[in-house]
C-alpha cells in the first residue's frame, strides 16, 4: 500500500484513553435494568439478558491478564463511518495485553462473512498498517442481516472452530438490535459464545441516556462542514449563486443540524421539524423562497441550504404518496411496464387518489420518474436516490418567478447543487473519533473477559479531556421497545431522532432568523490531527451543547 505522508505521521498516533483503563482495571456493576419501554415483552423475548446492570471499568490495584488466550472475532456491519479500524486496533490491544496467545479473526464483507465462514486472522503487523487510518477496508462491511436461527447456527460452526469466545459486532442500531438477539440465542442454546455490540454510524442516530455518540458522526460532519464552509467562503466572494447543499443521514437529521452548527448556513431544514408541524413540500419552498427573497432586499442574490438526506420521507404528504405509489405500482406492474415512458407521468396521475395524484403532478419531471421508474429490487422508491437538492431549488427557481410576476420579487437566482455523504464516511478519523473508537474497542475485550454478553461497549462523559471518560458496558436491552416493522411488532433499540425539545436544536431555532438574513458564516477548515488541543480535540457541537443542557 503506498501511504501519504498524513498516514504515515498518523500510524504513530497513540489515542487517548480513559484514566480507568490504564493499568489494571476491575469491574464495578450498578442495579437492575428495564428496557426503555414495553418491558414485559421485551423482558419475556430476552429471558437470559433482559434486566442485567451497567457496569463500569475502574483503576485497580496488580497487573492485567487472565490465564487462558481469548479468542476474538469481529464483523464490521453497514455502512462506513470514521474509526472502525480503530475499534478493531483497541479490541486486538485489549486482548493482547490481557493474555499475549490471545487471537482476534475478522469476518470479511460483514455478517454474510460470519455465515460464509469467511474471515482473516487479524495480526499484529495487520493491525498497524491501519492504525488511525479511515475506511473498512481491514476486513470490508456489508448489510447482510443477521437476524434468522439459520444464520445464527452456521455462525456458531465457524466460531466453534476457531475456538472463538465472543463476537463483537460493530454497527449501527438495526446491527446492535441483530447483536442483541444473537446473545440471548448463544446464551439460551449454551453456545458459550458472548456477543459485543459497538456503536457505530456517521448518521449518529444510535445515542440515548446511555450511549453519548455513535462513533464516526464527529469526523463525518467536520468533513462535511469543511466542504460546507469553502462553499460559503466561495459564494461569499463571488455573490451570484444559492447553493443547495444535501448531507447524509438515511432518516435522523442530526448530521444537517451538526454542520449548520459549525457553518452557520443561511437556511436548514431539521426534517422532524417538518414533520412535527406536519409541513408540506410548498411549505418548505414557501420558507426558503422567503429567505432568499429577503436577501435579495438587501441586495444579497446569493446563500447557502442544507438539506438532510431523509427530508422526503418526512414530509407526511410525500410520506403518503410514496406509500401509494409502491401499493400501486406493486399491484399493477404489468399493466405500468407496458405503458410508454413518455406517458408514464400522465398514466400515474390518473390512476392515484385526488390529494396524492395533485402533489404527484407538481413535481420537476425528473423527480416524478424518480418515483415511477428508480425503484429498489422489491419494488420500492428509492428514496435516498431523489435529488432533493434539485428538486427543492427548482422548486424554488419557480416559486420565486411567480412572486416576481406578482412584483413580491427582486432578484436573481442562479443555483448549484450538492450531496455530501460518502466524501466523509472513510476520512481519516478525527482526534476524536480515533480515541472514543480505540477505548470503545479495548473496553470490548474488557467486557469480553468479565463474561459479559448482550452488552453494548461504552464510553462516555466524552465531552471532557479523555483521561476523564469513563468506560463501561450497557445492556442492549435497555435500549430497546417494540416496534411495527414489516408488519410485525419487534424489538429493535429505539432510533435516535433529533429531539426538537433538545439544546442543538433550541440553539438553531434561536439564531436562524438571523443566520437567514445576515452572512454569518464559518469556515472550520480542515480537520487537524497535530497542533494545539482547542483546535484538534473539540467534540461535536452537538454533543457540547447537549451536555450543557
Ligand atoms: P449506517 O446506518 O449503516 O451506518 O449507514 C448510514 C449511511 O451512511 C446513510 O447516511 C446513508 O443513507 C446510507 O448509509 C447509504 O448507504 P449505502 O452505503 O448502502 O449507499
């Protein structure tokens, strides 16, 4: 591998960790748990780990080891976020120190690789080629799910081959959800194999009371919040164009609200804001059209709009037709394919109800055939696929038109499109990203040597100096409620989503007007990995502001 010069001054990097871990550590455990809802089914479908306490690592007197090697394997679920490797690089040290015979194996592609019994010894001169460094490319991800006895079974073969005595599974909440369900099936059976979950997502919706972050958001949004800033910087200089700019963030909005944050844009849309006032498309337009006819009073014709990538399926209305046209479509493919393309538009119109086929009619071409013709293998809108950034600026470009011939508007509008999403998923992570994903992992071979399964890794109060943090273990359960997917009620661990009640999203509130209309912008720069402490180990805003409250 030919490495930059970054990657070679980063390899050296030793993370930060907490104070307790140092040394020799013992387990401190505290009372019983409920899960956060619906704690009689959740208790009667987690009979072996359901009510089981937090625990927490501490300083202790001796010297770390334990008189049997521990086998280790690790899978690396879903989409990429900064710091995996890390987590991997903690788990390898945490095991290694613990007892030198110690082995960790990675399974390759994800879950699938679990049910393939396809896996890679993960040694030592491995682990420090990816030290530090971004991506998933140690053992590569997938988004297999691993949710059936079936799967489970044949994991269990390999494991028992390779003499592997606990999986820690890296992923985000449907992954933990799948960890969760696995180690009361191992546990239940006597598999005697434990299962680790780790909080893992750039879109960082896996938090709650208990788990302050998912690792990868912080590194993520200070990439794109970069990019963001360059573009204002550039839009500030030339003052001729409105960007539109979407960030990822499959359904939670926190990622939007984190990057406005750090850029002050001129507007951002918080999509459960939108669906909390039960907003429709026109609204939203109606906003941002207000916005960018205000400036241009002042004479400023340009700005900048974040907009998350979820926002579609938050709009209740779009929520409906989207709903209507995968029925439809799913119920009348035969008759829809035979149907010329050109009179695709047309056919549909006639055929959806009176509200849903009106909203069907006012979108940009290219959005409605985004919603007929791009659709997933089972049939589905690809909602992640409509490019609301355009969508949205033309929607604009007219409204704005209309309010010109009305004499409302006096301005020009020239704009320029954006995603941001896979450019941040690999960066190389962020000081803090690179020590809250090593001591995520070392306190995984931690719990692992307590004999704990069903837990999730834990790190928190992450928002002081790290030798501060403090390292411990969550059950899953506690996370988790019944909810209705594919028809059926499961428990899953409850998706965080951006709380409106919450501290970052009372902070916009208060200052948008004012973002709006002035040019306030920021411009963080790049991610910096050597230099003073303020400028290279800030957590999020998000996480600064919800910590104060
Ligand atoms: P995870 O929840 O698995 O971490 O993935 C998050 C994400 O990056 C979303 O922000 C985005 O919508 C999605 O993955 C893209 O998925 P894919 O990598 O399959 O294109």
């Amino acid at each position: 591998m030919t490495k930059s010069a970054l990657q070679i001054a980063r390899a050296s990097y030793e993370p930060k960790i907490p104070e307790g871990l140092r040394g020799n550590v013992k387990i401190e455990e505290g009372a019983s748990t409920e899960s956060v809802r619906d704690q009689e089914e959740i208790r009667k479908l987690f009979p072996n780990t359901y009510g089981m306490p937090i625990v927490k690592f501490v300083h202790a007197a001796g010297k770390p080891g334990v008189d049997q090697p521990v086998n280790v394997g690790v899978i690396l679920s879903g989409g990429q976020a900064p710091g995996g490797h890390n987590v991997i690089a903690g788990i390898y040290d945490g095991i290694k120190r613990l007892h030198a015979d110690s082995r960790l194996y990675g399974f390759i592609l994800g879950p699938a690789g679990l049910i393939n019994h396809e896996y890679k010894e993960l040694t030592g001169d491995i682990i420090d080629e990816y030290r530090n460094t971004g991506g998933f490319d140690i053992i590569g991800s997938g988004r297999t799910k691993l949710e059936t006895k079936e799967q489970f079974d044949k994991g269990l073969e390999i494991l028992k081959k390779l003499n592997i005595q606990a999986l820690v599974i890296i992923g985000g909440d449907d992954s933990n959800t799948n960890a969760c369900v696995l180690a009361e099936y191992y546990k239940s059976i006597g598999a005697g194999v434990q299962v680790i979950g780790c909080p893992k997502t750039i879109d960082g919706d896996l938090k709650n009371e208990q788990i302050e972050t998912s690792f990868g958001f912080d590194t993520a949004c200070k990439v794109y919040s970069e990019l963001i800033g360059n573009i204002q910087r550039d839009c500030n200089s030339a003052r001729k164009y409105w960007h539109f700019i979407k960030v990822m963030g499959r359904s939670a909005s926190h990622i939007a609200l984190e990057c406005a944050l750090q850029t002050h844009p001129n507007v951002c849309i918080v999509s459960e804001e939108v669906e909390a006032k039960n907003l429709s498309l026109d609204d939203v337009v109606d906003y941002i059209a207000s916005v960018v006819a205000k400036r241009a009073d002042e004479g400023l014709n340009f700005g900048t709009v974040i907009i998350p990538e979820g926002l579609i399926e938050f709009i209740p209305a779009m929520k409906k037709l989207i709903q209507e046209l995968n029925d439809f479509l799913a119920h009348n493919a035969d008759e829809f394919n035979i149907i010329r393309r050109s009179q695709q538009r047309e056919y549909v119109i006639g055929k959806l109800s009176e509200a849903n086929s009106k909203i069907y009619a006012s979108l940009p071409e290219r959005v409605a055939q985004q919603l007929t013709l791009d659709r997933d293998p089972h049939g589905n809108v690809q909602v992640s696929m409509i490019q609301t950034e355009e969508l949205l600026a033309e929607m604009v470009g007219k409204r704005l038109k209309k309010w010109a011939q009305e004499g409302k508007y006096n301005g020009k509008f020239a704009t320029v499109h954006h995603f941001f999403g896979y450019e941040g998923r690999c960066a190389a992570p962020s000081n803090y990203d690179a020590d809250y994903c090593y001591s995520l992992g070392y306190t995984a071979s931690l719990l692992i040597v307590s004999g704990k399964t069903g837990y999730m890794s834990s790190v928190r109060n992450t928002t002081a100096s790290a030798s501060q943090w403090v390292a411990g273990g969550i059950p899953i359960t506690m996370m988790m409620n019944m909810e209705r997917r594919h028809g059926e009620m499961k428990p899953v661990i409850q998706k965080a989503l951006v709380d409106l009640q919450g501290a970052p999203f009372q902070y916009i509130k208060s200052v948008r007007d004012k973002w709006a209309i002035e040019t306030d912008y920021v411009y963080p720069g790049p991610i910096q990995y050597f230099g003073p402490s303020e400028v290279c180990d800030q957590p999020s805003k998000t996480l600064q502001l919800e910590k104060q409250g």
